[in-house]
C-alpha cells in the first residue's frame, strides 16, 4: 500500500510471504533485505526463497539494525508501560537479529559462498522527541494501540518518552547512535 503510493515509476509490487516468493528459479541477478530479516518467522526458509530466486553468481545483501540502542531501550519500557507488553514486544524485535555468526550461518546454510558481514554504526539526527515519538509510533505495527489512547493517554506517553529520552537530546532534536550490520554473499555459479 505505501510503497504503491509513495512513487510514479513502473515498479511491479509483489506481496507475498517471504518463504514462499512468487518468482521462478534464477530470476534475479541480485536480492535486497533491508530492514526486515529479523521480522520473518521462518528466517532459514525466507534465506533459501532469496537463493532460490537468484541466478547462479547472482548476489544477495541483507541490512539490520543491532543491537538495540539505549534510546530504544528506554522507549521499550515506556511503550510497555501505555501499551501493554505485547505491543511494546515490537520495539525490541527490531533489533533481535544482528549476531554476524548467526547471520554467516543462515547465509551459509542456505548455500551462499563468499559470505561477509560487517557492522557499521550510525549517528542519525532525529528531529525532537515529541515529534520522532508519534513519527515513530504511528509508521510501525504500534499504530493501532498509540490510534486507540485517549487525549490524556496520549499526553502521559508523550511526557514519559519525553523524559525518558532526555540523555539524546541535542539542540533542537535528538541523536541516535546504531549500528547497521550489513551481509552479503554470492550464490554459487
């Protein structure tokens, strides 16, 4: 729906789950995860799909963020706090896959060679808290339950998280400091 919407090229959008995509054997020369790997139940089944898909030599890369930075940590418990543990269990998924062994080893499995993975860290400038807060909550799954506070719920979240990010702050904004850990690997010829 938003990727869709958000441009005019002539892309050809897919939906499918990411175990069972709906292309032929080899079709690509190249496959890019970015940002999504550690959301998939079936990480070793969605690694094969991504071999499968791609033509002999062809490449893969896969990008996630990890491990999960202080500033995250501090809203993981204020989420939990408004919107119950099972909401609150998104924010630190987000970070739940960045061991480069395991992520070698899902690569490898699958049959990927020359397999490399690296971190790189990020020093983003976010804009001030209250704002990143409801740009944050509401373009991730905990759109629903932050929608579904009342005026005053709504008041309490933003002052905790507020308060709770208070060592980011810098100037008019905020700094996030993350590491993005970034895999490749070739599919063999």
């Amino acid at each position: 729906g938003v990727a869709r919407s958000s441009t005019d090229a002539p892309v050809d959008w897919r939906e499918a789950p990411a175990e069972a995509l709906p292309f032929d054997d080899a079709a690509f020369d190249a496959v890019l995860s970015s940002l999504g790997l550690q959301f998939f139940g079936d990480r070793p089944g969605a690694i094969a799909e991504m071999h499968r898909t791609l033509a002999p030599g062809g490449r893969v890369g896969i990008g996630v963020p990890g491990p999960n930075p202080a500033m995250f940590e501090a809203l993981h418990g204020v989420v939990e706090r408004h919107l119950g543990s099972a909401v609150a269990a998104f924010v630190p998924a987000v970070f739940s896959l960045h061991d480069h062994d395991e992520i070698a080893g899902l690569l490898a499995a699958a049959g990927f060679v020359e397999v490399s993975v690296a971190a790189r860290h990020l020093s983003l400038a976010l804009p001030p808290a209250d704002e990143f807060l409801w740009q944050y909550l509401l373009g991730t799954p905990l759109a629903l339950a932050a929608a579904a506070l009342d005026d005053d719920e709504r008041v309490g979240l933003e002052r905790d998280a507020t308060h709770a990010w208070r060592p980011f702050t810098t100037g008019g904004g905020m700094r996030l400091d993350v590491d993005l850990v970034l895999a490749t690997g070739r599919k063999p010829v």
